[in-house]
C-alpha cells in the first residue's frame, strides 16, 4: 500500500487554509469549504475556503483600489523589481518547503523537482527576469507625419486589475508565469488557484504579502472550484484582464465572459503535441525523451508533451522498443519516496476519461504495445494508471486527435518530409513540438512550417526569459519575455505641440 502522507502534512503543520484578500487571511462568508483529497492515496490531505461571489466581489475591489489609489501602479520602476527580486530570494530560500506542499497539493515527486522547467529555482527565475523588465517598459518616439512642429510619443501604462486562474499541474511555475509579470507591470491581480492544488501557492501568497514589501490588496488569493469561485472571478465587472491556463472548453468560457466587458485575455489552452522524428537522428534518445515527458514526472499531465510520436518508417523499431523500456522505469507511490518518478491523475473523474480514451484507441485499431491498464495491488488505491504506448496509430483516431493529459503516447509512421509535415500541422492545436533529424536544413524546413508557438530541435525545454504559447486552439498571448509583461500594459499615444501652431 502507498505510504501515508499524512506524516508530511503534519510536519509542514499543513493546517485548514485561508484566502488572502486586502492584506487579510480570511474564510468564505458562507463558511462553505473544499477537502482537498489526495490522488496517490485517497486521503483527506486539509480543507480550504470556497469563496463565493461576496468573496470574489471583496478581493476584485480591494485589487481594484490598490490600482485606482494605492502606491503600487505608480511606483517606480526601481522599487518593483526590488520588491520581485525579494519574492525570487523569499522562493529559493523556502524552495524545499513549497515543493513539498506541491507533493500534497498533486503528488508530482519530490524527485521531479530538480527538473529545471518545475523546479523552485525555474520560479524564482521567473520573477527575477521579470523584476529586470521593471524599468524598460518603454514607449516610442515618433516622427512627425503632418501638421506644424510637435511631438508623438507612447507610453505603457499597467492594464489594472487582473484576474487570473491557474491549473494544478504545475501550481507554482503558473503562478510565477502569471503573477511576476503582472506586478512588474504595475498591475494588481486576484488569483485563483485550482481546486486541486492550493495549499503551495497560498504558502508562497502568505511569503509574499508577508515579507516582500508588496502593499496589502496587490495580490489577493480567491480558492475554491470554477463553480462558483472561477465563474465570479472571470465576469467580474471590474477585472480589466484576464489571464488563464487550463482546458480549451473552459477557455472558450473565459473568452465568451471576456467578451462581455470587452476585457483583455491571455489564454494557454494545452495541445497534442507532435515529435517528428526522422531516420537519421538519435533515435534511441528521441524515443527515450518523447516517452519520458508523457511517462515520468506529470505522467503526461503536460500541456506541451510531445504526446503524437512522428516516426519514419526505418526508425520505427527501434523507437518503439526504446520507448517500451522507459515506460518499464516508470515508479509510482508515494511523491515524498525519493525512488518515485511519476505521479497519479489528479482525480477520479480523469482516470475514467484517460482509461477510456485507451479504450476507444484500441477498438479504432490501433496496437496496444504496453500499458492501459490502472495499476492494481498496493497502488489501487490511488489514480494511477500503467505508462501506455500505442503503434499503429493513425491521425484521425481519437487517441491522436484530443488531448489525452494522462501517461499515453501514440506513435504514428510516415514516409517521407512532406508527410511529416502534413501529420503535424494535422491538429486543432499548436502549442508545442520537436524536430529530431541530423540534418540542420530539414531541421530549420521543418520548424519553419510546422504551426506551433515553441519547436525544439533535438531535445525540449522551457526557459523563463523565453515567450511561450500557442497557435491555434492552443490559445492567445504568450507568458514568458517581453511579449508576456507587454501583455500586461496598455498602449498610449501621447501628442505634444511645441508651438502655438496646432497640429
């Protein structure tokens, strides 16, 4: 049986938590709580707020007034990054501690977190690139088009208050992809967290609003589900900005809410991803890498898993027979075992979906080469569910077409250049993909025309000064670089006569 983590819960005297609006720590106005259970054993880890529409209303006014006549907006540049450099030191010198609540909040190992991209170290970074984006958001001056003698400048001014909902997969890189540009900028932000991973962002909250110097009701906390909590938050009347990760349904819901207030949105809405990989590359680490991003760590729970293998037909063997092997290391139970590599599904409602997608996969043909199985014995008590691959998969079989979130790959054979490329554009998607080849000009053809917001060559990773996001129905704007704390800014034309002469 997987181990207890009720031990750890106790030694980081996990307690029932509280949300963070205008400076205070506060529960619901209902009294109405989330018991957050936990996906590796089933149990009871602590309970939490669900705010309502009152609480949602207080934490978007307090956001509200800090904007409207609070100092933060009006701060200079030096200050913002000092306050967001303290946040990236208060991160790295509690790293161990919110990693572990991570560990409670969705079980992601322990072992996981010294994977850069999910890493304490990746979030600190995060608001450190941020903080040294403070003092040049810069306008632009102009030359003068017509008229008599004058000036034409911009400047960027914060957007005001944002709302932003975060997924569970990876709570605290999200937060700081989301929160540090938003500050930087001079914005005000209530955040929600999901419902499924909240106890290490409401420790990092209380770190901020605690010891950073940020003033009270710049950042505010709201928890609970998307019914009610995320509903409130996103058709708010006074929220100026919203900025969601999570599923492409509930994305289509933030932009129809968007829509109402005319509100300006950053979406990131997942994939299905395609590795392409040819016969000449590597191919025992291209398979090795492709099924170690679906298989270990998040187990597949990864908007930018590569989860279509590409594979030309000469290479197919030997990917398939590497990529076997990985799926055979995969270790599950508890995330606090330094020899566990891979967490359980988030909860019982997607353990149904992923095992069934598996079904659907094998009755449309595909081969079944390992897994699709829940795990039984000791670890039937948690959502775990065996590393599983599929051959003989063709592109518009479910398993190819929607995105799975859960430790599957498909590989799919073509023949030649032209048939790859058509294969990986062949998606309603367009976040993520990889071009495995030894030829530098294939390499550069292929990343130039497949339809994605980031494309690796030989390998795949995230940086914090990097944009990332996707094309199509992977969503709009980018997090990461200048493009994501632009995001966060209005634009203003400014004109300047220098003359009586009008313009």
């Amino acid at each position: 049986m997987v181990a207890s983590i009720k031990p750890y819960a106790d030694e980081l005297a996990l307690t029932d938590g509280r949300m963070l609006i205008n400076g205070e720590w506060v529960t619901a106005e209902s009294g109405a709580t989330w018991s957050h259970t936990h996906p590796a054993t089933g149990e009871r880890v602590a309970e939490f707020p669900v705010a309502g529409p009152a609480d949602v209303d207080l934490a978007v006014r307090a956001a509200r007034r800090a904007f409207d006549e609070g100092p933060w907006p009006h701060a200079r540049a030096g200050e913002r990054g000092r306050v967001l450099r303290a946040i990236a030191d208060l991160v790295r010198a509690h790293g161990d501690e919110l990693l572990r609540l991570q560990a409670l909040d969705n079980s992601v190992p322990l072992s996981f977190g010294e994977i850069y991209a999910v890493s304490a170290e990746f979030v600190a970074d995060v608001f450190e690139h941020h903080a040294g984006w403070a003092d040049k958001l810069a306008g632009e001056t102009l030359p003068p088009f017509q008229g008599g003698d004058h000036m034409v400048f911009t400047l960027r001014e914060p957007v005001g208050v944002v709302g932003a909902v975060i997924p569970w997969n990876a709570p605290l890189p999200l937060f700081a992809q989301k929160v540090a540009p938003a500050l930087a900028a001079g914005c005000t932000i209530v955040v929600k967290p999901s419902e499924y991973a909240t106890f290490a962002v409401l420790r990092l909250a209380r770190l901020i609003a605690e010891e950073s110097g940020l003033p009270a009701g710049v950042l505010n906390i709201v928890t609970g589900p998307g019914e009610p909590t995320g509903d409130a938050l996103i058709s708010h009347p006074m929220v100026d900005k919203l900025s969601f990760t999570g599923s492409r349904a509930i994305g289509q819901r933030v932009m129809m809410a968007a829509a109402v207030g005319c509100k300006r949105v950053s979406l990131e809405l997942g994939g299905k991803s395609p590795a392409v990989v040819f016969a000449d590359a590597d191919v025992g680490t291209a398979a090795a890498v492709t099924m170690g991003t679906v298989t270990l760590g998040l187990s597949g729970q990864v908007c930018a898993a590569q989860t279509r293998a590409l594979v030309h037909r000469d290479a197919l063997d030997e990917f398939l027979a590497t990529a076997e092997v990985i799926a055979g290391m995969v270790s599950y139970g508890n995330p606090f075992d330094p020899e566990v590599t891979s967490a359980p599904l988030i909860n019982t409602r997607q353990l149904d979906r992923v095992l069934g997608l598996i079904a659907r996969g094998q009755e449309e043909g595909a081969r079944l080469v390992c897994g699709g199985t829940r795990e039984a014995g000791d670890l039937a008590v948690g959502n775990f569910v065996t590393p599983t691959l599929f051959a003989d998969v063709s592109n518009d079989m479910s398993i190819a077409r929607e995105e799975i979130f859960g430790p599957v790959l498909s590989v799919i054979p073509f023949d030649d250049e032209d048939e790859a490329l058509r294969l990986a554009n062949d998606t309603a998607y367009g976040l993520a993909a990889t071009v495995w080849t030894s030829d530098i000009r294939r390499a550069m053809r292929l990343t130039k025309a497949i339809r994605a917001g980031t494309v690796g060559i030989n390998g795949y990773q995230l940086e914090p000064n990097a944009p990332f996001g996707g094309f199509q129905q992977s969503g709009m704007g980018r997090e990461g670089g200048r493009a994501a704390i632009e995001s966060y800014t209005e634009l203003k034309t400014v004109l300047l006569p220098l003359t009586d002469e009008m313009i």
